[in-house]
C-alpha cells in the first residue's frame, strides 16, 4: 500500500555549525568568498558532500545568517545543491521565504561556484538582492558536472529582475578545490 511520507527534512553535516562560529564578518567580498571557498573544501574532505558551499549574507554588515553546503550524496537528495540549502536554512532561520522582505537587512547570495539551472531558477524567488560566485559555469563542467541548460548570459538575466552579480570571485581558489575533487573522486557526482 502506498504511503506517502508526512514529512521531508535534511539534516546538516555536524561540523558546520562550529566552522560557521568561526566567521569573522567582513565587509570585504573577497574575504566573505575565502570563508565559502573554504567551506566547500571542508564539505570535500569531510565527505558530507561535493565540493561547493554558499552563504547568505547581510550585505551591509557583512555578518553571516546563513551557511550551506552541498548535501546531494549525504542526503540522498539531488536538490540539496549548495544554494538551495543556504537559502532555505537563511529563510527559516529568519522566518521568511522572502530574503528581501522590508524588514530584513539586504542580503546577498556568496556562492563558491556559478549556479547550476536549478539554482538560477530559485534565486530570483529567494528575494536576495545580490549575488557573488567564485567558480565559472565551464570550471564546474570541465570535472564532469552537469550543470544543466542555462541562458547563455544568466548574469544579465539576473540584472533585469534587479539582482547585482559579481563573478569570478577569487575564482583560482575555487577552481582548486574544483581540481582536488577531479583528482581525488573522479567518477563521483554530486
């Protein structure tokens, strides 16, 4: 008989609640990109999923609201993408699908590689006004992920729904965590 489950839920990987107390908020991009980038290589070595991490931050303070990481191996979810998982926990975490709510600060979107298509959809929905990636689209694709089909320019896409992007933040960070992946688990996927 088939029965449907009353309830889905995720559970974060227990390293990541101390790694996100050691934050230091900085109103310095490249800094808040650093503390992501590092995040996605921890994710890697503690097996907990790939090699990507995200955060929502508050723009003008830099202070962070929220980190995630990729969970899709650990989780057995495919949606459990970096982004989504960054934004979902910020959204609970302050009570609101919309991170652009009136009564919240700015926020911005720091994600240590290019969406994927699933991603760029949600971002819009999300309410973040402003959104930073380190890793390009073709970096990410290059070590065997499909990143599904995207606009070719998805930058300005963003722009015209009122979404500032910065790209190719400290990208030859990100790219070596992208390469150590290739090198250490090249026939997984996440």
């Amino acid at each position: 008989m088939f029965q449907q489950p009353a309830s889905i839920c995720f559970d974060l990987p227990e390293w990541l609640r101390k790694f996100s107390e050691g934050y230091q908020p900085s109103l310095d991009l490249r800094q808040r990109m650093q503390f992501v980038i590092a995040a996605s290589l921890k994710n890697l070595e503690m097996d907990s999923g790939g090699p990507f991490a995200a955060a929502i931050f508050e723009r003008g303070s830099g202070n962070l609201v929220a980190l995630g990481v990729n969970l899709v191996t650990s989780q057995g979810m495919s949606m459990l993408h970096a982004e989504i998982v960054a934004m979902a926990v910020a959204q609970r975490k302050l009570g609101s699908y919309d991170l652009g709510a009136e009564s919240l600060p700015e926020l911005e979107l720091v994600s240590s590689a290019e969406p994927c298509s699933m991603c760029l959809g949600a971002i819009p929905w999300s309410g973040v006004r402003h959104v930073a990636v380190s890793a390009r689209d073709q970096d990410v694709r290059d070590i065997g992920f499909d990143e599904g089909a995207k606009p070719e320019n998805w930058i300005k896409s963003l722009q015209q729904r009122g979404i500032e992007v910065s790209a190719d933040v400290e990208r030859e960070s990100a790219c070596a965590v992208l390469q150590r992946t290739q090198a250490e688990l090249p026939f997984r996927k996440y």
